[in-house]
C-alpha cells in the first residue's frame, strides 16, 4: 500500500490553511503538499509542520497572478523575468521548510502567442530553473493538466511532458503524473504510467469526472495502486481532489482504500 500525502489547498479547506495541518496529523497523514505556501510566512508553516510532525512533499512555483487568470507563465517570453524570480522565491521556501520537490505549470498559451515561440519559452525557462534546483539538490516537476477544465493550458499531455524532459536532458527535471488530468486527456492510466515510469517523479490522484475523492467517478484505483506496486513506484501519492462533501466524510469512506491511521 503506497503513502499518501494531503493537499492542503484542496482538502481541510472548511478552516484556515493554517489549521489544516493539525486536521492532516489528525486523519493519520504524515505527509503534506501545499499548491501555493506564499501567502504564509514561512515561520508559521514550519512552525505547523514541526509541531505536527508533518512532511512538506511539495510546492508549486507561483503561477503569476491567479486571480487574473493566470495558472502558470512558463510558456510566456514576455514573463522570463518574472519567472525567474519565481524560481528563487520558491526555492528560498522549499530550502527553509525542508521541501525537496517543486512543481512548474506551464501556463496558458494566449492565441496570439505561436506553438514556437510558446514552446521556446517554456524550453529556455525550464532549462533555467531545473538548473537552478540542481544546485540545491531539489527536483523539478513539469504537469500535464487537460485542456476541458484549462482551455489554452500549453502543456497538457504526458508525450509532449516526456518529449521535453529528453530533450534537455537533466537529471533532476520530472513528470508530475496526475491521474485526473491524464485521465480526462488521455485515458490508459496503467499502460502511460508503465511506458513513461522512469520520468515520472511524483503521483497525484483525483477521480473523473468531477476530481473528487477516489471512489466517486470511474478511475478503479486499487488496480492504479497494485500497477505502481509492480512498477515499484514507493514515494507519497499526494491527494489533491476537491472532497465530494466534507473532507472528513470523504477519508472516512477512503480509510481502507488509503490505511490512513489517525491520531
């Protein structure tokens, strides 16, 4: 049975991100992922994480201004700048609260932007912040998310994701798998995550079609969970799904399928 981390900014959302990681510690989670942590002090979260004894798996790079819109602006030369300061401002959190994984959206490509120049964009960016974590002993994680829910999102298959990561070639840039956008782009789950394993660098799960908790839609999770078993995939699979009703009445239901024990 693979470990799960909780995302707190899709799950625990009925109080303040600050109380949710006393919630995760509470549901039996020993691991967490934060999308966007720059809003808090980084004190406060460290703070949270030792008094609960919590693991911070995982961040996001920001991803520009999301209330305008955006959900990433890696794919965007006129934002190289900002995007570069975006890799150290993720960096200076992910030293200080122990994070080793930081995840980059490539953003939206507007239509006025080429497919080259989008793809060049997003090359030389992430070429630039790959090389950046490496000095830090960090990974660097590219996601493909699916184009119904994001029009114009420019990365948004696991190919084109792969393709890229062979061609720059470095040792610490990986896929982050997520298995409800892969889904609702591409369907054959176990047959993708074998074919691609070995750029695969984090797991995270949410069911189709309405990215809830596993169990609510169509994905059958426990022959997700027995492939990667086979494959010998043993990191954290992190749960960012948008809980049915409660987060609490969810893990109930998910208790066996997860083993989460709580305190």
């Amino acid at each position: 049975m693979p470990a799960f981390s909780a995302n707190l900014s899709t799950l625990f959302t009925e109080v303040p991100l600050l109380e949710r990681f006393a919630l995760a510690r509470q549901a039996g989670f020993s691991a967490v992922e934060i999308q966007f942590p720059y809003a808090l002090a980084k004190s406060a979260i460290k703070q949270q994480l030792q008094q609960h004894h919590l693991q911070l798996t995982l961040i996001n790079l920001p991803a520009g201004n999301i209330a305008a819109g955006d959900l990433g602006i890696a794919c965007l030369p006129d934002r190289s700048l900002e995007f570069k300061e975006s890799v150290a401002t993720a960096v200076d959190y992910a030293r200080f609260l122990g994070v080793t994984k930081i995840n980059c959206l490539s953003g939206k490509k507007p239509p006025s932007l080429s497919v080259c120049d989008a793809q060049a964009a997003f090359i030389a960016n992430i070429n630039y912040a790959a090389s950046y974590l490496k000095e830090h002993n960090m990974t660097l994680l590219i996601e493909a998310i699916n184009t119904k829910d994001v029009p114009g999102f420019f990365l948004s298959g696991s190919a084109q994701a792969v393709d890229l990561i062979k061609s720059l070639d470095h040792c610490n840039l990986k896929l982050q798998y997520d298995l409800y956008h892969m889904q609702m782009m591409e369907g054959n789950l176990i047959s993708t995550m074998s074919k691609y394993f070995a750029y695969i660098g984090h797991i995270q799960i949410a069911d189709v079609p309405n990215r809830s908790e596993p169990g609510t839609g169509e994905i059958n999770f426990p022959n997700i969970f027995n492939a990667l078993a086979l494959l010998g995939y043993t990191d954290v699979i992190g749960l960012e799904y948008f809980p049915d009703k409660s987060t609490q009445s969810g893990l109930v239901k998910l208790a066996p399928l997860l083993n989460l024990k709580g305190e």
